[in-house]
C-alpha cells in the first residue's frame, strides 16, 4: 500500500486515477484549489486537500507531501494566458518536484504529453507554445531531480471508456488515448519499478497497458 498525492485532483484524468487507486487499496490525497469539488474528490475513495501549489512555496508543498510516498502531477492550467501557463506547468510543477525531494516523496510521475521536449517544434505565434515550453522545461527538471521519476506522454486526450490496451515505443501509430486509460497508465507505473527514470510516449492500441509498459 503507498499513500500517493495527486496534483489536480479534480481533473478527469485525476478523478479516474484515484478511484483506480483507492479500489486497489492505496491511500491517496487529491490536491484541488477549490473546497467546493470536495465531494467529487471525496467520491472516489480519495481524502480531498485544499492546497493551492500555484500560490505555495516549495516549504508549503513539502508540508502538505509529508508522509506520502509517491505525487503525480495531473494538473494544468488549461489554457488561457501564456503568464499563468508558465505558473502552473512550469513554476508549479518544479515547486512540486522540490518539495517532493524534501518531504521524502521519491516517486513521481508527471503527466506530460507526446513529443513534449526542447525540440516540441511549436511555433512561438501558436498558443500551445506556452505550454509547450512550460512543459520541457518541467520535464527536464524531473529528469535531473534525483527522484524516482517517469515522464508519461499521452497524446490526444479523448472521453472513451477505458480498453486497457496501448501501444508504445519506436514507429507508435495512432494519434489518441482515453483519459481512463491514461489513469491506468499512470496507476501502473506507479506499480511498476521498470517504468522508473524512463519517458513512456503512448496511444490507444493493441497491448494490455501492464505488458506494454514493461521495461
């Protein structure tokens, strides 16, 4: 059993992979912004924390890690300014991967995107190139963090129902995944050694998620 703090708690991807987690066991603690998404958190089988990790230093973060073992990053400022897109996806995020290392939290998973990187080859005129940007930089921290990390890189987000099926690695076809599956990633690697200090790029395709994981 871990006890695993989920960044973005109120998120679809976020709500998925608590109810996933808790069914199996796991104690989690589901960060939102909001009091008022209390009860969906709550639902899952997830304690809801209050925490706003855009407004808390790392010391702050790092109280409210304490006692967990693992954090997934699931949050995202979801579009909007260019200013605040760097806060969350790459202020934030890098605050949360620093508390994580001070408050003994040495697992952890950010959820990123596919092809996410220094070389991502968004232009600076489109609006992605924000978050583009936020999360390279993001990424790349983790990576150098020390902590026991997996970079996951879903691409096109959909609402489908969850096959438990992708595909992964070198010549991956297709251009789209389902949000539940994405939370069975995530609860997967969680559960999967293999999958620490590696970058897993994915779709919806054809291997059971635990096979196509597997370093």
């Amino acid at each position: 059993m871990m006890r695993i703090a989920v960044v973005g708690g109120h998120g679809k991807v976020a709500l998925h992979l608590a109810r996933e987690l808790t069914g199996k066991g796991h104690q989690v603690s589901s960060l939102i912004r909001n009091p008022d998404q209390s009860e969906d958190v709550e639902e899952t089988g997830a304690s809801a924390v209050v925490a706003d990790v855009e407004s808390l230093d790392v010391a702050g973060i790092a109280e409210v890690f304490s006692g967990h073992d693992a954090v997934v990053w699931a949050a995202g400022a979801g579009g909007g300014s260019a200013e605040r897109t760097y806060a969350v996806d790459r202020d934030a995020a890098i605050r949360s991967m620093d508390a994580a290392g001070q408050a003994g939290a040495k697992r952890y998973v950010m959820i990123s995107y596919f092809g996410a990187g220094p070389d991502h080859g968004v232009p600076e005129d489109e609006p992605f190139f924000a978050y583009a940007e936020a999360k390279a930089q993001a990424d790349a921290h983790l990576r150098a963090s020390g902590l026991d990390w997996t970079v996951l890189g879903p691409s096109r987000l959909t609402l489908e129902p969850a096959t438990g099926l992708i595909e992964t690695g070198e010549g991956v076809e297709g251009d789209e995944v389902s949000r539940e599956d994405v939370a069975l990633v995530t609860a997967a690697v969680l559960g999967d050694d293999s999958t620490i200090g590696r970058t897993i790029e994915f779709n919806n395709g054809r291997t059971p998620i635990e096979s196509a994981i597997r370093g």
